[in-house]
C-alpha cells in the first residue's frame, strides 16, 4: 500500500517520465512500460495513480500548462501597470524553463496530436485562450475593446509561431530573439494606436 503522502510525488515523477519517454521514444511510442521503467517503477504503479496511458498524457499537458501559467503569474505579480503586464506575458512565454528540450519535445507533441485528440485539444484551448485573455484585459488600457481582442489574437498567433521555431532543432530561433520581435510588434501596435484615435 502507497505511504500517506507520497501521491503528489508519486505522480509529479510519473509525469516526469512521461516527459523523458516522449522525448527519447516519440508521443506514440512512450509506453507504459517505458515510462514506468524510467520512473523507476512497476506498470502496476502507473496504473494505480492513473486510468491509464490517456489519462497520464493529459495530466502531463496539464502539468506543462500549469509550469508556463506559473512563468507568467509570477511575473504578473511584480508588473504595475498594464505595459508591464504585457512584457511580463510575453516573458512568461519565452522564460528559459520553458525551452528545455525534453519539456519542446513534450510540447511540439501534444501540439500535433491536440486536434485527433478530444481531451489534448481541450486543453490546447483553455491554454491559447488564457493567452489571448490576458493580453486582451491588458491591452485595453491602450486601444478599444474590439482593437485590443484582434491585437490580443495576432499577439497570441506570433507567440505560438515563435515558440514553434524556438523548438526547431536545426535553424530553431533563440528564446531572446523570439522576446524581441514580440516586443517589437507590441512597440508598433501600442504605436498605431497612439497615433491613430480610430484605433484606440
């Protein structure tokens, strides 16, 4: 029987493995087995803590979820006014932890499965508008509701895009280049609203 406790840990090591095993063997050949072989532990275990290899691929996309909403909260949390709160969206999304290669793995797979997949795609959703959710409530302070929900999803797409070549193996596009060309567009829609009153 399990020691009282060791749940979280448990699965946040489960999760781990499954992150190791995607990387190493592909989303399709990350087995239980394999995952509970680089967990250290039996299927029976895997088993025990999840309803089986589905629903310990969705509790890892949660997971890598909840590690980005983290990256941005935090930054959230010390940004006082609303371009702050900009920057430290864009900088959640381009934090360093978010670029290890097994966790770009893990992610450009969960990408390209969401749409054959109920619950990944699901997820990919809640994630893309929480996104677009906290770029429009900041992004109101400087443009109409309307103007700031298409900026808010053009932001979205060029943030995705740029995680996307961020995680290319072979010509793949540095965190830091990726930041600066966001804040670039950012610069030069926050300029066209200023410059234009019909935009704000």
């Amino acid at each position: 029987m399990p020691k009282v406790g060791m749940e979280p840990i448990r699965r946040r090591q489960l999760i781990e493995a499954t992150i190791t095993s995607i990387h190493e063997y592909g989303f399709a050949d990350a087995t239980v087995s394999r995952i509970s072989a680089a967990a250290g532990v039996s299927t029976g275990i895997v088993h025990h803590y999840f309803d089986g290899k589905a629903d310990l691929l969705e509790a890892t996309m949660r997971w890598l979820m909840a590690d980005l909403r983290r990256q941005v909260v935090d930054r959230l949390a010390r940004a006082r006014n609303p371009h702050d709160r900009l920057l430290a969206i864009i900088d959640g999304n381009f934090a360093p932890e978010q670029f290890s290669q097994q966790a770009v793995t893990a992610w450009i797979a969960f990408w390209a499965h969401a749409p054959q997949t109920p619950e990944l795609g699901r997820l990919q959703r809640i994630n893309t508008e929480r996104l677009q959710s906290n770029l429009r409530h900041a992004l109101r302070a400087f443009m109409r509701p309307e103007r700031a929900a298409s900026t808010a999803l053009g932001m979205a797409a060029l943030i995705d895009g740029l995680s996307v070549r961020c995680a290319l193996a072979t010509g793949g596009l540095p965190p830091e280049e990726a930041r600066r060309i966001t804040c670039d567009h950012l610069a030069a829609e926050l300029a066209a609203a200023v410059s234009d009153p019909s935009r704000r």
